[in-house]
C-alpha cells in the first residue's frame, strides 16, 4: 500500500487501518494467507459498516481508494 502513499495504522487486534477519503477507512486482517476486509465510514464519533470481504487483489484496494474518493459528505 506504500504505492497509493496511504499511511496504515496497526492496531491491538491484529488489523491493519488505512484511512481512505471522506471519513471512509478499511481494515485489513491478513489470516491463512487471505486478506480480510471491513470498509466503514467514520465521523463525530459514529462507525457505519459499508461493506465487508475478501480483498482477491490489488484492484479490489484501487477501487475503494476511487470510490470513497467520489463520495461527498454533507458533514464536512
């Protein structure tokens, strides 16, 4: 993820946190040689789940990357 120049975020439970555009996030859990994944929308203290899965490769990132960065909040 160096290439995107996204900073992770390794937290207590073994995840890896990206912070993506809008107050989107993705955390990454690499378990069995798959990589697992939650996407969520964070702000004002609330966490809302927008989708959850398996990351099967690099495009599957790349698309994340791209549409939360065409979301626009009303909470700006």
């Amino acid at each position: 993820m160096k290439k995107f120049k996204i900073e992770p975020e390794l937290l207590t439970n073994g995840k890896i946190k990206y912070k993506l555009f809008n107050h989107y996030f993705i955390e990454v859990l690499e378990k069995n040689g798959r990589y697992l994944y939650e996407v969520f929308w964070e702000n004002w203290g609330r966490k809302i789940g927008f989708s959850t899965g398996e990351l099967l490769n690099e495009n599957d990132f790349i698309y994340f990357l791209e549409y939360t960065r065409s979301c626009h909040s009303s909470h700006e």
